[in-house]
C-alpha cells in the first residue's frame, strides 16, 4: 500500500511539473518606422522558463538574453497562468498592429492572438509584463 501511495505522489508530482509554463513567448508588431525605414516591423519576447532567462529580439534581429531574477520569473509564470485560466472574450481589432501571446506547458499550447492590443485583462497583464521586463537598460 505505501508504495502504491508513494508512486501516486510521484505521478501527481510529475504531472503539476509538466503543466508549468516552459516558455512564455509574445511577438507584437506592425507597420511603423524604425531606424528612419516605414515597414513592417515585429518585435518578440522569449522566457526560459527553465532556463530563467528572457530574451528580446527588435526589428534588427540581433537577440538580448538576461538572466531573470526569481521574482520576476514568478511574476511571469504566475500571469502566465491567470492568462491561461482565463476565458476566451471578443477583442477588438485593428489593422495595423498585431500581438501574439504563447504559454507553452508540456503538450498544451495557449496562444491568444489580436489584430490590434490583446484585450483580456490577465493577458493584457501579461503582455504588459513581458514588455517590461525585456526593456532593461541598453549597455551596447
């Protein structure tokens, strides 16, 4: 009996690991201008999750990586997850901008996706965040 209770903590446990966000990606964008050139332009955000790093790629295309630190990750995660939980609303749209907002756990993939700012408040919350945090200081 207590191996069978022991393997059934190890399976829940297992389980609730597999379901935490692994990586939080949001990719935003539309037309503009950057560097004095109007276009298309997209900017994305990455958390490593398990990695604890964020990493932010502007138009140019050259990635910044930075080490998280564990408040800021557990702030990530913990939205992630509210905008998970979250139900699906109507959001309205626009054309010349887009957001794009992933929280990949184990085999599920959350994606919300707007033609204009996402509007659900945990997900807005969220994209808010992840813009913030990918925003630190320039040193280069």
């Amino acid at each position: 009996m207590r191996s069978l209770v022991i393997a059934l903590i190890l399976l829940l446990a297992c389980e609730a690991a597999r379901r935490q966000p692994q990586t939080i990606r949001l990719e935003y964008g539309g037309l503009g201008i950057w560097r004095g050139v109007t276009g298309g332009y997209v900017w994305s955000v990455v958390v490593d999750v398990k990695a604890h790093t964020i990493t932010a790629t502007d138009p140019d295309g050259k990635p910044r990586t930075r080490p998280l630190e564990a408040n800021e990750l557990g702030e990530l995660v913990t939205l992630a997850d509210a905008a998970r939980a979250e139900p699906r609303s109507a959001q309205t749209t626009a054309t010349d901008y887009h957001e794009q907002l992933d929280v990949i756990a184990g085999d599920d993939h959350f994606e919300v996706e707007n033609s204009g700012p996402i509007e659900r408040p945990a997900a807005k919350q969220l994209v808010g965040a992840l813009d913030a945090a990918a925003h630190w200081p320039r040193v280069d």
